[in-house]
C-alpha cells in the first residue's frame, strides 16, 4: 500500500467512513510509515476540534433559493432538449412581451368603448323618442317645449309661492312631480291634496323633437293672482 493512497484516505479514516478492510490496511500501514503516522496525528486534533465548532442552521430562505435555481437550471435545459420545446419557449416569450405591451393600452381603449357605449345610450332616447299618431313632419325647429292648455280648479290655501316641477308624457298629461327644497307648504297635507287634485286635471301640450311627441319637465309656479308656466 503506498503513502501517497493512505496519505488521500487519512480524511475518510478519520471520519470514519472506510470500510474495515481498508481501515486495517491504513492502521497497518501508520504502524509502519512514521511520515504517515505523523500526518495523521497532525490532522486527528484538528478533526476533533472542526467537530466541537457548534453547527451552524441552514436558513430558511436558502432551501427556497435553491429550489429556485434548481428549477429554472430544469427549464433551461428541457427547453433547448428539443426544436419543438425550443419553439414552444420561443412562442410562450413573445405571447408574455404581447401582454406586458397590451395590457397598459387595453385599460384606457375598454374605457373610452365603456363611455362611448354609456353616452350613446343616453342620448338614443332623446332622439327617439315614443310617438302617438302625430304626423311625422319634422319642423325647421329640432325641438320645442311643452306648453300649458288648462288645469282643474284650484283654490291657494296658502300666502307663499308653491312651485312644482311636473314631468309630461307624449300625450300632455303630467306623470309625476317634485318639489324644489325649502317650501313649508309640502308639510301640509289639505295643501298638497289640493294642488295633487289640480295636476291631475292639468293638460299641456306636449314638447316634441325632431317634430314627434317627447317627454319633457315644466316649472309651475302657483301665485294668488296667476299661474306661472315655464318649459
């Protein structure tokens, strides 16, 4: 058995991790070789003392990092294993660049369709509006507003302006009615029934656009010695 293998082994030796066999050649050989023998004593305590140094945790966040690298060495290499696998990476890149480019475009374009969609909605009633049998002449006028004819009696039971805003059908008939803030008169029910029975009897005639009947809002103003009618 010659130094030079005994001289490679003492590490294992030491550790403990040779065979038997080999370990009765390496402590025959140290009874004989007193180079080797010496070695060995040199290297024995340091073996010892590299063993009493407390062991140090692997952190945590290492175990992942190399998993990581780990995977991505795998994707490396089955990508460029075939021409197919090479193309499909090829694919997957650009499709992944096309989404990174689109995707802060795509928000602002679905935007403006959403808008555009929303504005056009709105305004398709005006434009459209329902009709009852007038004749379909369009005047020189795009529109015009509804106009007072009569109402049913009414008696003011009260001194203040009662103003009342009505919403009229195609037809000249008030549909519903709101009243702006801050009248006193709302809070009291003989006045309300009163002018409520007044409106249901009131006809107008209605607003049009583009020469057919269209919904439209009046501003009525009850005063003790006339009633204000405004479009």
């Amino acid at each position: 058995m010659s130094c030079n293998w005994v001289q490679r082994t003492l590490s294992a030796y030491a550790g403990g991790v040779v065979s038997n066999r080999e370990k009765a050649k390496i402590e025959g050989h140290l009874v004989e070789c007193a180079d080797c023998a010496a070695r060995a004593e040199r290297m024995f305590p340091v073996r010892s003392a590299l063993r009493a140094l407390p062991a140090r945790r692997v952190p945590a966040h290492l175990t992942t990092a190399l998993r990581v690298l780990a995977s991505r060495e795998r994707v490396r290499r089955l990508r460029w294993a075939t021409l197919g696998s090479l193309a499909a990476a090829w694919i997957s890149t650009a499709r992944l660049w096309l989404d990174n480019i689109m995707r802060p475009v795509a928000l602002p374009i679905a935007g403006g369709v959403a808008s555009a969609v929303i504005l056009f909605s709105i305004m398709t009633p005006v434009f459209t509006p329902p009709g009852n049998g007038i004749a379909d002449d369009v005047p020189t006028i795009l529109s015009t507003e509804a106009s007072f004819i009569r109402m049913g009696p009414f008696s003011t039971l009260n001194d203040e302006d009662i103003v009342v805003v009505l919403t009229v059908d195609g037809n000249g008939r008030m549909i519903d009615y709101s009243t702006p803030s801050g009248q006193r008169w709302v809070n009291d029910p003989e006045i309300r029934k009163s002018i409520e029975n007044a409106l249901l009897f009131t006809i107008f005639t209605p607003g049009t656009t583009f020469g057919k009947p269209a919904y439209g809002k009046v501003r009525v103003t009850f005063r003790r010695s006339a009633i204000d009618v405004r479009g």
